[in-house]
C-alpha cells in the first residue's frame, strides 16, 4: 500500500521503540500499600535483591511515550502494554545484563558502527535496510543511515535527541544479546551416534495388533478407597516425582453463580425488540433512532459503517455480522430491515442503508505538509486539481508525488479493501464514482485521488441497533439474596469442623447440593496469576483469601465476590510448599493411580496366557492395529502410551506376543505383525543436522528458564498492588 496505512521514513525507529517497549512494564499505583513498613519482596525480587521501583518508572516512561508514539503515527487507539509479556523481557533483560557483566560482554564503538551499518562481516538488519533504501538502486544506503543518525544526534528538539538515545540502547542490547546465545551455542553437539538413532527412530516403522482392556471397563466402587488404604499407598509412593510441589503454591477452590435474565426478564426484552424493529423503517432519520436506542452509539453513512462476515479477513477492523446472515445480505436492498439476530452475545436490528465494495483499485499523488506549510500546500493541491485529468495524471504523479513505492507504478496503489487505508482516504475511494480525481487530507499530508475500479461482492452498510438481555433488578436482588444465603449456610457448617480438609470436603458436597461445580485455581507464591476474572478487584479479593498473613486451609470469602455478571463463592483448600508433598494436596492423585495400579493388576491376572482373539472374544474389545515409530509415541485408537511404543522395541520379534502390559488407558497385550526396516544410509548428516538445529532452538528458551531458577526471581506484582504484606 506504500505510504498508506504505514510509516515510511521511521518505521524503522518505531518499531525500534515499540519492541524496546517490552522491556518496560505499565505500573499501576505501586505505592498503594496498607500499613506501614517496607515488604519483604516489594514488587519483585532477583537475586533476592528487590527490583528497583525507579528502573520501572523509567521503563513505563518509555512504553507509555512509545505507545503514544505508535498511536500518533498509525492513526490507530493506544494499545495497552501486554503486562506480562512485558515483566518476562525485563527480568530477562536484568539477569542477561548479570550475565553479560560476568563474561565480559561488551559492545564496542567501532563494533557498533560496524552491526549498524552493516560492514566488517555484519549484514544488513532488515529494519534498517527497509528505511534506507537508495530510490534509484533500491538498496540499503548507510549515508542515509548515518545522516539521519547525525541529525537526530545534534537536533535541538530534546524528544528527537531521546528517541536516538533508545534505539542506539536497544542496538547495543541486541547486539550483547546475539553474542550471549551465540556463545551458548557453542555447547551444543550432536554425536554420529544420536543421529543414527534418530534416523532409526524415525524410519523404522512396526505394524502391530493388539487388545486393550480400559481401566474405565471396571467400577472405582469395587475396590476399597478408605484413606488408610490411600495413605498407605501414597507412603509407597511419594517419592515419585509426579507427587513434588515443584513450587509453593496456594489452592483456591471456587464456584460462580451466573447472574442471568430471569424468563420475566427475556420476556420484557423480546417486547422491546420487536418494538424496534417496527420503529426502524419508520423513523425518519436513522442516525437519531440509532442514537436513542442503541446501546452501541454508532453511526454513520460513509463505508466505514460497511459490515462484513465474521470470518472475513479484515473483520477486527469492521462492524460484523455472523457468517450465516452473509447469504441473506448478498440478496438485500437499501431500506431492508433485518433481525433480530444474536451476535456474539449482542442482539441486533439493521436496516441497510448502502453498498461497499470488497476490493479498491486507486491512484493518487502524495503532497506531504511540514509544520507551517499547511495554507502553501493545499493552494499547491487545488492548483493542481484545476489542470489534471484521466489522461495527464501519471504525468502530475512522476512530477508531484512522494510517495515512492507508488509513483514507480504511475501512482497506483493496486487491489486494497477500504480499511487497510487511512479513514479519509477510504472514505473517498469507497464513496467517489469511478474517474472523479478529487482532493483528500490525512496525517501523511495532501493526496489527489483518482478511483479507479471496484469490484468483488458488495459488503452492507448498515444502521445498527444492537441491545443487551440482562438481568433487571428485581431478578439481581433475588440471585444475590440466595447467594447470600449458601455463604451462610456454608459458614454455618464449614466452622463446626475442626479438620482444615473435612472443612474443603464439607465446602464441595454443599456447593454439590446446591448444583453447582467447585473448580479448583492454583495460585504460585513466586508468581502470583489468576486466570478467568474479569474484575481486577474481585482478582484481588481471591488473592486476599489465599495469601493474607494469617490464611489457612478452610478459610471462605466473607462475603459473595462480584465479578462482572456473576458472583464468587470460594474456600481456600490448599497451601502447598516448594518441596512437600502433603497427602491431602494430592488425595485425587493418588485415588486415581491407586485405582489404575489395582485395576492394572486384576486385569493383568486376567489377560495373562491368551491370545489376542481370546482376550477379544465374547467381550467389547477388539483387535485393533496401528503403526508406529519409535520417534512418535503414539497408539492409533488410544492415544499417548510412550511405555507401550517403547516395549516393541525392545527387542520383540515379528510374530511375537507381549505379556499384559500396564499403559495409561489401561492394559495392553500386543503383537508384532511385521517391522519395516529402516533404509539404509550412507551418513547421518540430514539428522545430523536437524537434531542441532533443534537443540540450538531451544537455547534460548532453556538458558531462560535456568537464569529463572538460579535468581530465585518472585513476581510479587500483583501482591504489592493489592496491598498483600509479603
């Protein structure tokens, strides 16, 4: 699209900016704590060494201005900061620093001049060699580079001096960055061996039948799950690694209790619909009937009230309607009135009010507009507008026109749907019969447009109102006066016990009673998140629960939490500390591997001796085939069984039969029907390769995750904005 819908000359830096931005995170209040004192972890720790508050007011300065920044440039909304995306790059960027000091990693001034500028053996970076492109060679051109580098250096303009400031910073971190890893990579190895084995892993391909006799085939009930029987098999066996908190961790359990229209409620809003429908295509200015009942204010006339399909490419930038209505407005007519119809989670009434056609071919001329020159440049645009025509434009684009990605192709723009273009711009194209050469402004300065063609299926332009079944007052105050009442029921009961569990086994066959669920949320003390609220202050009061000083297993909410069209009821039902292993954190565990074991061993007894048409014969099982390799350890009808793949081969010949053996879904007796060897193979270098190539991918990921665990990093965030004493 060359210059529309995109930046040109500092593409380059913004994006600089924006991925700089990572390292930065959006801090709420940090210094809203109650009480007074200092806590121990403020917001984060490294090394156990608190992280500096004044490191990310600084960081948040830069992506707060870089995301302003963005905005401005892309005539876009300011997007909000992933926040935790954005705590991993900085911690990742604390300890890599930590790192890069120890190792004596640096970056040079002749160094950086050199990965800048791409010589002494550096390429090109794509980001630069895109925003410095010689127009005649159309390659990259380092004059353009480092004038562009020498004016923002010695600019008056403080913002200016700053933005250089960032990038040369963001280069020189890169830079540090690719010298880390690469020497990291070094370590990695592959034998001759290890390719071999891979190769053989992979190519060696078993055919094989066998019964699978499920452990869901026998009742849980038939076996005794007393918890003398579960302890006893948990003291067996807790030294398995599956059992380890690989974290301290608290246990939330919770249900939420919906608050939905009642049938009165639903009742009312179908009256109301209706009423709207029979008022839309009566009223006498859509815009004003919009305005009144909608509860989306939304309007306008131009394409950019155009909808498309929900599965259109370029919905997110669009009003939608679901994919099935799409057949019935392809067959529409401006005045048509449709709906109701649901769309996602929203009733809607439209009434067609024009056409947009999918695809726009156009061509213009760019008149950019420096500061003070906007009154010279629109005199020059209208000047120009007097004597152009369909015949002499090319002539006026090759003459006028900056925008160089276009004027190489007599200003055309080819193929684009409306919204990839600035509003403006759009709005013409969309709107404008095809051949008028008309004038437009937008933030990249003045352009004359001529339309070229459109084509493709015409997309509806809609006035929408759209309104929201919920609950009424009435139908709220009853759902919060039973909610209510289950918190002191469960209050009631809950403090009759003594025993922590009895009180979360008590919470879930109350709940169970009352019909609903209680689903379980583990909270890790190093990392405090909480999936699935929507409410930041209902997040907080669930971490209240779990984590004030003196929580304890058995505690609930002391009143109903509210979390956008629900209420919360919750008990904390496990506090889990980094090494322990506690029988009743992990009782669910161990009844289901207790039952598997025991299950396991009656079946064995069963299966053991027989054939396979024996063990299918008068029962639901059947012979099933499959095959496999090594490498992937799937079974065809059962799923992941590595234990099972692994046994055939290790050593079985064709024709031969396995002993019962214990899987995941249950117990297995297997045949080899034939093994198709692997070709064979002069080298193993294509394996070779692949294998080191993967094990240098995962560098990056792993290193990360070692630094983690070796500076002991605590995300106390979360905590240390809620007010939390840590």
């Amino acid at each position: 699209m060359a210059l529309i819908g995109k930046i040109r000359e500092k593409s380059w830096l913004i994006l600089i900016i924006v991925g700089g931005a990572l390292l930065a995170f959006i801090m709420g209040d940090w210094q809203k704590i109650s009480g007074g004192g200092e806590p121990k972890f403020g917001f984060g720790t490294v090394y156990g060494e608190k992280v500096s508050i004044e490191d990310y007011n600084a960081a948040y300065a830069i992506a707060d201005l870089n995301a302003d920044r963005a905005a401005q440039q892309q005539q876009q909304p300011k997007q909000p900061v992933d926040q935790a995306a954005v705590w991993n790059s900085f911690i990742q960027d604390l300890l890599l620093n930590k790192e890069y000091e120890a190792l004596g990693i640096n970056v040079g001034p002749a160094e950086f001049d050199a990965y800048l500028y791409g010589t002494d053996g550096f390429e090109v970076m794509p980001d630069l060699a895109q925003g410095f492109t010689d127009s005649t060679t159309g390659l990259f051109n380092a004059k353009l580079l480092q004038a562009r580098i020498e004016e923002m250096k010695s600019s008056e303009d403080a913002e200016i001096k700053k933005q250089w400031e960032e990038s040369e910073k963001y280069y020189v971190e890169k830079r540090k960055r690719e010298k880390y890893f690469a020497i990291l990579e070094q370590g990695a190895y592959v034998t001759n061996l290890e390719a071999k084995e891979d190769y053989l892993a992979q190519k060696e391909v078993k055919s094989v039948s066998y019964v699978l006799k499920r452990y869901s085939e026998i009742k849980n009930e038939e076996f005794n799950t007393s918890d003398v029987k579960l302890k006893a098999y948990f003291e067996a066996n807790k030294d398995k690694k599956k059992y380890e908190n690989r974290f301290s961790t608290r246990e939330v359990r919770y249900i939420d209790i919906a608050i939905e229209p009642s049938k009165a409620d639903s009742m009312k809003f179908n009256k109301l619909t209706s009423s709207l429908k029979a008022g839309l295509p009566a009223a006498k200015n859509d815009s004003i009937f919009v305005m009144k009942n909608s509860d989306l204010k939304f309007y306008t006339s131009s394409a950019y009230s155009t909808a498309v399909p929900e599965n259109h490419a370029n919905a997110k930038q669009h009003l939608t309607y679901p994919t099935y209505m799409d057949t019935v407005f392809k067959k529409a007519n401006i005045g048509d009135i449709y709906g109701p119809y649901d769309h996602q989670g929203v009733t809607n009434i439209v009434k067609v009010i024009g056409f947009t056609r999918d695809t726009i071919n156009a061509r213009h001329i760019l008149l950019p507009v420096a500061e003070g020159k906007e009154a010279e440049v629109e005199a020059r645009a209208d000047s120009i507008l007097k004597v152009i025509n369909n015949g002499n434009f090319v002539e006026f684009v090759k003459k006028y026109s900056t925008d160089e990605g276009s004027k190489a192709k007599d200003g055309e723009l080819g193929d684009f749907f409306f919204s990839q273009m600035v509003q403006p711009f759009a709005i013409y194209c969309a709107d404008k019969p095809i051949g008028e050469i008309g004038k437009v402004r937008s933030q990249f300065g003045f352009h004359i447009i001529e339309v070229l063609d459109r084509k493709g299926p015409n997309h509806p332009r809609l006035a929408v109102v759209q309104k929201t079944l919920k609950a009424s007052v009435e139908t709220t105050d009853m759902i919060e006066k039973g909610v209510y009442d289950l918190l002191y029921k469960l209050d009631a009961k809950l403090s009759a016990k003594t025993d922590v569990y009895a009180k979360v086994d008590l919470f879930d066959t109350i709940v169970s009673k009352a019909g609903y669920f209680a689903r379980p949320v583990n909270i890790q003390d190093n990392a405090p998140k909480l999936y699935g609220f929507t409410s930041k202050l209902a997040e907080d009061k669930i971490l209240a629960l779990a984590f004030n000083e003196e929580a304890k297993v058995g505690d609930i909410v002391n009143s109903p939490i509210k979390d956008d069209n629900r209420y919360v009821l919750a008990v904390v039902s496990a506090i889990k500390v980094k090494g322990e292993v506690k029988f009743e954190d992990v009782k669910l565990i161990v009844k289901n591997d207790y039952l598997n074991d025991m299950k396991a061993k009656r079946l064995t007894s069963q299966m053991a001796g027989k054939s396979l048409s024996q063990l299918a014969k008068g029962s639901n099982n059947q012979i099933a085939t499959a095959e496999v390799t090594f490498a992937t350890p799937q079974l065809t009808g059962a799923g992941f069984e590595p234990e099972i793949i692994g046994s055939l081969f290790s050593g079985l010949k064709d024709g031969q039969l396995t002993k019962p053996i214990q899987g995941k879904q249950g117990v297995y007796v297997l045949r080899v029907d034939k093994t198709l060897k692997a070709p064979a193979a002069s080298n193993y270098d294509v394996e070779k390769g692949q294998l080191l190539g993967a094990a240098k991918g995962k560098i990056s990921g792993e290193a990360s995750k070692a630094l983690i665990e070796k500076a002991d990093v605590i995300d106390n965030r979360r905590f240390f904005e809620t007010g939390i004493r840590r």
